[in-house]
C-alpha cells in the first residue's frame, strides 16, 4: 500500500517506521519547516554563542517494554539520553529533544512546509490536498494534535472529528532565557512554585553545549488565565516567579523569548488509535490516549499494527 501520514510527529513516525518495515511506502506530510512537533529544540544567537531551548516537551518516561526497546535503540544512535535530575527513569533527546524526531524522520519520505489542507475519497484512493499539489494513497493516517483533527476529518469521520474536538488541551506559555552567568540555584529543575508549572536548567541536560539556560513553563491554570496576554508581560511574570523559586535574583539576561503553545499537554480520548479498514482511514496520537511522550508511540505503533492485522 502507498500511505500517506499528515503529521510527523512521534505518532505518525513511529506509524511509519513499523509500516515501511512491512513493506509499505510511506510518505508523511508536515507543515513544520523541520523536525519537532511537540517535541522540538529552538536555537537562539546569543554574545555568548549558540543558546538552545527544548520549548516543547521537557522529557520522557519509559514504561511499556517496547518503548523501552525503541529508546534503546535511541541510546544507541546517541540520540537520547537518561537525565537523572527530572527523575530516576526520566530521558531526554540528545542533543536537543528533537534530535529523537530528526533521527527517525531521516529514514522516511518526509515534506516538511506542507499543511495538508484537505483529504478526499476518489472511488477507492484517499487525495491530500495541500498548497502546491495533490497527493494519491491507498491509506491516510492523520496524526495531528486533537484540535487540528476535525478539519480533515469531518467530511469523513464525523464521530471521530467530535472524539477530537471533545478531547481538549491544556495550554502552556513556555519562557526560554539565557543568562550571562550561572542562576544560583543548587537543582536543575523545580516543579509547582507559583505561577510555574516547571522550569529547568536545560543547558544541564545531557549533551548540551553554549551559555547557561533555563526553560520556564507557566502550571496549565496560569497559562489559560493569562493565554491572550502579550509576550513581554508573561516573560516578566515567570523570570519573577523563576527569581522567587530560587531565592536569588537572576544574572543579566542575554535573550529572552516567550512562546505560547496552546495546545500543549493533550486530553485523553480514551482509545488507543481509530482505524477503519473499509475506508482505510486511520488516526494516532497522544490525544487518545493521554499527554505523554510514550502515549504517542504506543498510539502510532498500535495504529500500524492494527492496518497490518
Ligand atoms: P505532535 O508532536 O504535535 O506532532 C503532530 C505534527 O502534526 C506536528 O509536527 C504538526 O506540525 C503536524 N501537523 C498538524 N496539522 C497538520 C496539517 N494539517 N498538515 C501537516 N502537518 C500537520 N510529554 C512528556 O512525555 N513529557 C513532558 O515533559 C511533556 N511536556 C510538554 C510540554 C509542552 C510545552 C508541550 C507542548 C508538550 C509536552 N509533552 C510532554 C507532550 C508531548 O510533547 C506530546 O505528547 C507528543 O510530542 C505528541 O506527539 P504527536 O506525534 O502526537 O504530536
């Protein structure tokens, strides 16, 4: 079969990997410029070189044994690595979180710049329409957030678009600051201290290289509150909140950036993927199953074992 995945995001790529393994060609779509999705890294120049932000997720647990396998092989590649401060079986992806995503979109036919606009049933074969053309495939997986779900989908899966649009997520404004100096501060991560939900050293996590920086992530409560408000007020919000965490006042900053994500950490569905044979239309992502990293592998790779079944 030729499929064709909207979405290259863990959900849609470990769909792919476990597809292509069994012989299929694949083809997956992204409207991201490069490799991320929620889990990606952002560069910053700074006097002091290259800063790098994980803006998105901030790590991973492990605890189904296939995940467990897959992270392995992650390790191995020197793409992902243990990061003991956030927890005994807490991982991130090395260099930068997104290093994982990169790694494993290199072995696929990705188009990234390219919004899959619409999707269409032509007697027996599915067409993605996007702004340069037209694409043809046996099968269509859309592994997007729950709130980009119901555009593609409604024409054709009205109760699974209503399964989405009823699976609602959390917002979460998200800091990233570098500093001239070390933040005086002994741990490199602290949870729930105010208006923060989490913030961390992240140029402590492994493999990591420039100036000192922290990611500072407004708790999912704040950040709906205060979801409109402009860059600046909620930088200077959570740096204050950071400096109150800490107990010391911050060193001068080198860049500071705001990004508000407000689809951040996802509902749960309460499926596991959505596949239909006749049709040959499926789903994955964490939004069926809840806001986690793992939750978008197991959602991917159970959707490509079901299409193989
Ligand atoms: P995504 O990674 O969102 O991938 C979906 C892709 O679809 C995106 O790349 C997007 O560009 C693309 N797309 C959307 N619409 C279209 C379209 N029409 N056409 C083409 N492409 C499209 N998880 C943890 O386990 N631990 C954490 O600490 C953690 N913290 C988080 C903090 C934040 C701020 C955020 C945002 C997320 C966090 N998460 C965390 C959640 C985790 O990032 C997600 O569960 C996981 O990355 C979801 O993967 P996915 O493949 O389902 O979706």
């Amino acid at each position: 079969m030729k499929i064709g995945i909207i979405g290259a995001g863990l959900a849609g790529l470990t769909a792919a990997r476990v597809l292509a393994d069994a012989g299929h060609s694949v083809c997956l779509f992204d409207k991201a410029r490069g490799p991320g999705g929620r889990m990606s890294t952002r560069r910053v120049e700074t006097p002091q070189g290259m800063a790098f932000f994980d803006h998105g997720a901030q790590y991973f647990t492990v605890r189904d044994p296939g995940f467990a396998d897959a992270v392995a092989r992650w390790e191995a590649a020197g793409v992902a690595a243990r990061w003991e401060a956030a927890g005994e079986n807490a991982w991130v992806g090395a260099p930068g979180m997104n290093a994982i995503i990169k790694a494993e979109a290199a072995d696929h036919d990705v188009r990234w710049n390219c919004r899959i606009e619409r999707i269409e049933r032509i007697g027996e074969t599915w067409r993605l329409g996007h702004a340069e053309g037209e694409q043809d495939c046996d099968a269509v997986i859309v592994a997007v957030p729950a709130e980009q779900v119901a555009p593609l989908l409604g024409p054709h899966a009205p109760d699974w678009a209503a399964l989405a649009e009823a699976t609602v997520s959390q917002p979460c404004w998200t800091v990233m600051a570098a500093f001239a100096e070390r933040v005086d501060f002994a741990d490199d991560c602290l949870r729930q201290a105010g208006a923060i939900g989490w913030a961390a050293r992240n140029s402590a996590k492994p493999g990591r290289s420039g100036p000192e920086c922290w990611v500072v992530q407004g708790s999912p409560q704040w950040s709906a509150t205060h979801l409109e408000e402009e860059a600046d007020a909620v930088i200077a919000a959570l740096l204050a909140e950071l400096a109150h965490a800490t107990g010391s006042a911050l060193p001068e900053t080198l860049v500071v950036q705001a990004h508000r994500w407000r689809y951040a950490l996802s509902g749960a569905a309460g499926r596991t993927m959505l596949w239909d044979e006749g049709s040959r239309l499926g789903v994955s992502g964490d939004w069926l199953i809840g806001p986690r990293i793992e939750s978008a592998w197991a959602s991917g790779r159970a959707l490509a074992a079901a299409m193989l079944r």
